[in-house]
C-alpha cells in the first residue's frame, strides 16, 4: 500500500506504508491513522524532530561501499535518512509558503 504526502508548497511524495508510517512515528503522528495533517504551527518542531531522526541514523554515517548490501541480504539498500530527506524538503518548503503537509487526504 502506499501513502501520499501533499502539500501546496511542493509536489506530492509517495512513499510506501512502511516507509511513510515509520516516518510519521518520528514526527509523532499516529502511525495508524489513515490521515492526518502536520500543521503551519507543528511544522518547526516536525522539522527539528526529522532532521535528528536523519542525524541519528546510523547508515548515514557509512560510505557508499559499506551500504551495499551483501550477497543473500534481504535489504533494499535504502536507508531511513535517504528515504526522509524527500519529506523534509517538503516540511521546510510548507513552512516557507506556511501551509499544511497531508496524506491520505
């Protein structure tokens, strides 16, 4: 299944349920709920608590040849920063523009 983030300030981000629901535990948004809304004024705190999230994921500090993965690995390469970095674009540009980000809206 798949969850699309929109926001007026950019194009939309389709991500899949996985990906997007871990994605909202970090913002602190119920991860099963089917919709939701990170307003104007959670933005700056969404923001900070992604960015962390990003600094803190330990993939991000490897070199290219260490996130390739091994023969036999069942991991897609794709780390959780390379994957939210699309949604804090989004998050800082709503901020810019002062509109809302949705999904399953």
């Amino acid at each position: 299944m798949l969850i699309v983030f929109k926001s007026a300030a950019s194009g939309d981000l389709i991500t899949f349920e996985k990906n997007a629901k871990e994605m909202l535990d970090v913002l602190g948004k119920d991860r099963d709920d089917g919709k939701g809304i990170v307003t104007v004024a959670q933005l700056p705190a969404a923001i900070e608590r992604l960015k962390q999230a990003i600094a803190d994921d330990p993939a991000r500090h490897t070199t290219l040849e260490d996130e390739t993965p091994a023969a036999g690995d069942a991991g897609d390469g794709v780390s959780f920063y390379q994957r939210a970095l699309p949604l804090l674009d989004m998050l800082e540009r709503a901020l810019k523009d002062a509109t809302p980000v949705t999904w399953g809206v």
